[in-house]
C-alpha cells in the first residue's frame, strides 16, 4: 500500500510518484472525493488502487506502481508462474469475457461500438442484447467487436459468451446502455407524479445498477413524488442515478429565460453523508454532461437530522427550488438529467416538477443565505439565491472572499482570511431591478486551531469549545480534551468547536519516534555527550552492541527527520557525529538496533 509498512508518514512502496501517506483513511465528508491533506500538508492519493479510500474513488495506478507490479511479475521467483498458471484464474483453459462500449447512452437510431476485450484465446462470440424492462432479445450477434444499432428506446442489457475448445464462460451487463427517444418535450411542462406512470419517454439511468429513482406514496401536498433510496443501500456510495428527458428546444420557447422549478425534501443522516441532487444538460444525445446547478449535504437539507430512513412528514419538510436556465437560451436539442448523487445518507425526493418561462411580471424581492455563515480560514460558502418573482441576472459581492463577485444564480466562494465579512446581492428580470441587499458581517471566519508539542509526549491546541483529536485521520475514542497525551507514532490533527464554527487544525507530524512502551533492554545503558552540545556529539555503546547493527537518526519536535547530523569518526564502541549545521533547539535522537527495538533521547543545541 501507499504507506508502505508504516502508518506515521515514514513508511514507503518504493514508489517515487505516489506521496507520502499515513496509513488508511476512510472520507465520507465530501461526497466528490475530495482529497485530504497529510503528512507536511501534501495532497492524498484518494484515486489510487492501493490507498484505503472509499471504492468510488479508485481510478488509477502511478506509472512506477505499473513498473512494479510487471517487474515482480517478471522476476520474483514467487510470481513468475503467474503469467502462464492454468489454475482457477483462468477457468481450466477457459476463456474469460470482457469488453468496452465506445457510448453508454445515444439516441434513437444511433450505433454502439463494442470491443472484446476477453483473454485466454477465446474463439467463439455469442452477443445478446435484452431489452431490460421487458427481458425481450432485440439482438444476436457472433462477431467478435460488433457496432449494433439501435432502433427502439429504454435500457439494454448486453451478454456476452466466449468459449473454446476447453469451454465457455459469460458475463452480463445489466442496464449497460441508455437508448433515448427522438422526441420533443413541448413547455410548459409539468410533472405532479400523480399518474401511473410519471414522467413519460424520459430515462431513468444508473450505470451501477445499484438503485433507481421510484415513485412513493408521499408528495409536498398530494399523494405521490419520485424518491431515491440513498439511506438502505450501502452499495449506492458513489453512484449516479439520472433521469434524463427528452430533447427540449430552447430557440423556440416565448419569453427570454426558462425556469425549471422542483419541490425537494431532504433529510441528512449526519454532517458525515452528504448526498447531492444535481442538474445536468447535454447537446450531443447525452455524450457529455455539463453541470448545470448542484446542491448537497447540508446546503440541499430541508429538515432536521434523521438517523432513520427519512419520509417528510409535513408541508414544512419541503422546500421549492428555481433553477435558472438561461445558460441553455438559443440551445437546440438540449436533454436535462435530474440527478441523485449518493453518499449513502439519506433519502431525496422531488415533486411538482416544471419546466416555464414565467411571466416576469413583478419586480425582483431580492433575498439570499447560506446553511454556513461561521467557517474557517480556508473553507467555502455556497450562497443560495432565494429571490422571488424570478430574476434573470444577479451581482453578487463577497468582501474578503475569493471569488470577491459572481453573476451565477448560487455561487461557491472561499475565504482565505480570518474576520467579519458583508456580502451583497442585487437581482434584475425583464420588469426592472432592485437596490443591492446588503448583509453586514454575515460570514464570520475563524483562524485555524494550532496544535503545539510542548514536550515529546502532550499536544496542545489552542483554546475552543470543544475538541475531538484525530491520529491519521481517524476519531480518538473519549480525547476531547485541549491537550493529548501521546504514546504512538502518526499524524495527529484536532477538530475544535469555536463559537459555531468546526474547524480541524493542520496536521503535527509525530512520526519516527519510538513507542514509548518499547524499549529493549540491551539499550537501557548508552551514553549522549556533550548534551547541551554545539558543533559535535558523541554517542557510546555498550559492549554487548554491535554499532554497525545500529540506526541513529536526529529529528526535530515535530518528528521530522533532520539530515544534518553527519557522521565524523566510528570505532567499536562510539559514534561521533558533527552537528555545526544544526540550528539551536530541541531534537530527539533515536538510536534503533537489529531486533527493530529503539530508544530515543532528547538532545539539546545551543549556539
């Protein structure tokens, strides 16, 4: 793994282009992947294979990672059999399918380009394609790399079989493709999901298979809206659900801006799971996917925590949301996707969907807020527009934010500096616009946490509310003190509660020390001198040791290793180092010997 055979940022795999890493570490604050920081503020490799991150994650291998694993493959005596082994892997000589699609989803009437990929000399195809909702065959194909075109609409299941001499082998793709329909949608639009079957010729679409948008019992103020189930299945981390609809023709509509409103209701299970619904176009019959408006974690909540699965319960529980679609104006040939981002948190539902021009017939009542408003140095704001009687154009101003204007409808914004700070919003349509909203010291941001090592074994952060420590990331049960006492190596960081705001300090790296439970016995008696010392300092071994068995290193407080100790003389019993390029302060010399076991000593530098 990335952190090779430690868990204190010390450890490597032998490759120069993976970072350091502090051992596993498991993110559910984000539901984008974010990465973390680490070890002397690096950035984590979430995507890598080998990193213990969340599996929606992992897309990629480093190019030495590759050199590796085709190295060990070619030389280790252990795994040089692997390359030509009839065992299990391969099915007793039986060839093993695989392919590739060029699209997953297309319109009506166009053509998917399969690849065989399968391996083990297979010489024989069998392709099905079933329709998905009805498991009726559409098509039967024995060409190795087939181009199939489609002509009816829904979801495809695709199956493939290869087999030789030795046998054959099959693997089924549910719900590969995404066909969509060659149909118009006329506006206004509306969905109430009230009918049998709601939200006609549009596609619902999840590559994973893992869930699906579903019609439930339960509206804002009627019997029925779509949900997704993003709280009872763990398998949905990560996932993406589309409802995607028909091609919708903004050149044509009256008016200047289109407007697609939606009553959603959302409930988070913790600050921890933070599921998105998010809104896409596309113009090229779902080729590509262009975000369009976004909302997740406490930002989309309409309610209070619920740690069951979340059911609104009242009018109250809804809110609606107005999405500008102005981007889209002159656009032809344009498919919307309503999407469900999972993070496996809580269920999402949406209803009385609309797709308008309004009328534009009152004057903007400009308003505006935010679900945060005290952060830390370094965090985002998303700022939610809730203006009525639909504004067409808005100008925002963000004192000390980053950036310090924005003309979108909900922009996301950065602050980079501690203080009280203004923020400004003036809205316009078509009847006229209003004078700037002016909020004074509406976003408070909070200075970082420090954490201090005041002697080799107690952290100190600076004062808050309250304090949760963290040792690689991970929560220390019960540590909610100021201080921490330490006993083992690793990247230690503490999240503070101060005056409604929760920040998590930098990280102190404590690493390469000892554990100070162990300490061998054949190193209990060994001599540092001069200590104080300036320029040189000599270390003498007891007889019983061996010095060339041994591994001295200095580091700072910090437990970063200092390269600056430089050996001068060595005899059987005795080391002298020179330390002229040290600067004043306090280090740690740890001295390790060939069971593994060390001590370490504090020495001091005087200039």
């Amino acid at each position: 793994h990335t952190w090779g055979d430690e868990s204190d940022c010390s450890g490597t795999d032998y490759c120069g282009d993976t970072p350091p890493c502090s051992g596993e570490f498991y993110s559910r604050f984000s539901s984008d992947c974010n990465s973390s920081k680490q070890c002397s503020n690096q950035t984590r490799m979430v995507e890598n294979y080998m990193d213990y991150s969340d599996d929606a994650c992992f897309n990629v291998f480093t190019k030495q990672q590759v050199e590796r694993m085709r190295a060990v493959l070619s030389k280790s005596p252990r795994r040089l059999e692997l390359l030509n082994s009839t065992v299990a892997p391969n099915n007793q000589g039986r060839p093993i399918p695989n392919f590739s699609v060029d699209k997953r989803i297309i319109c009506q009437g166009n053509t998917i380009n399969f690849t065989d990929l399968s391996v083990f000399n297979p010489q024989n195809w069998l392709w099905s394609i079933d329709d998905a909702k009805t498991n009726t065959n559409v098509k039967v194909t024995s060409v190795p790399s087939p181009n199939i075109l489609f002509t009816s609409t829904g979801l495809f299941t695709i199956s493939q079989t290869v087999s030789n001499n030795v046998g054959s082998t099959t693997v089924i793709d549910t719900q590969a493709v995404a066909v969509l329909p060659n149909l118009s949608l006329s506006l206004p639009f509306i969905e109430n999901f009230e009918s049998a079957s709601p939200l006609p010729n549009w596609i619902g679409f999840n590559p994973d298979f893992i869930a699906s948008w579903k019609k439930v019992a339960v509206g804002k103020s009627s019997n029925s809206s779509y949900f997704y189930d993003n709280f009872g299945l763990k398998k949905s981390l990560g996932t993406k659900e589309m409802l995607i609809s028909p091609n919708i023709n903004f050149t044509g509509i009256l008016g200047t801006d289109a407007y697609l409103s939606v009553d959603v209701a959302y409930s988070q299970y913790s600050r921890a799971y933070s599921d998105s619904l998010i809104v896409y176009f596309s113009t090229n019959c779902g080729q590509n996917f262009q975000p369009l408006w976004q909302k997740g974690g406490i930002d989309l909540v309409t309610t209070l925590n619920d740690t069951n699965s979340f059911v609104p319960a009242s009018v109250s529980q809804w809110r609606t949301e107005n999405i500008y679609l102005g981007k889209l104006n002159g656009l032809n040939n344009v498919r919307l996707a309503i999407t469900n981002y999972s993070d496996w948190g809580n269920n999402i539902y949406i209803d009385n969907l609309r797709i308008r021009v309004p009328s534009y017939a009152t004057l903007p009542v400009t308003k505006f807020n935010s679900r945060r408003r005290n952060i830390c140095v370094g965090d985002q704001i998303q700022f939610n527009d809730s203006t009525a009687n639909f504004p067409v154009t808005w100008n925002w101003g963000f004192e000390s934010g980053n950036p310090a204007s924005s003309i979108l409808q909900n922009p996301l914004v950065k602050y980079e500096s501690s203080g009280k700070f203004k923020v400004s919003l003036n809205t316009s349509n078509n009847t006229g616009s209003t004078p700037f909203l002016n909020k004074f010291n509406y976003v408070t941001v909070k200075d970082l946490p420090v954490v201090t090592a005041t002697n080799l074994t107690t952290l100190t952060a600076t004062l808050a509310d309250e304090y949760q420590w963290l040792l690689n990331g991970q929560v220390l049960d019960g540590e909610k003190g100021r201080t921490l006492q330490i006993n083992q190596n690793g990247s230690y960081s503490v999240v503070v509660l101060l005056d409604s705001s929760v920040c998590t300090s930098k990280a102190i790296f404590m690493s390469n020390l000892t554990d100070l439970s162990i300490v061998d016995s054949k190193l209990s008696t060994y001599e540092v001198y001069p200590n104080p010392f300036e320029n040189e300092i000599q270390v003498k071994i007891t007889p019983q040791e061996s010095i060339e068995n041994l591994k001295i290193r200095l580091y700072d407080i910090y437990g970063r290793e200092n390269e600056n100790l430089k050996l001068i003389t060595k005899t059987e019993q005795s080391i002298l180092f020179s330390t002229s390029e040290l600067l004043a302060g306090v280090y740690i010399l740890k001295i390790t010997n060939e069971t593994n076991k060390s001590i370490t000593h504090k020495v001091i530098v005087k200039r």
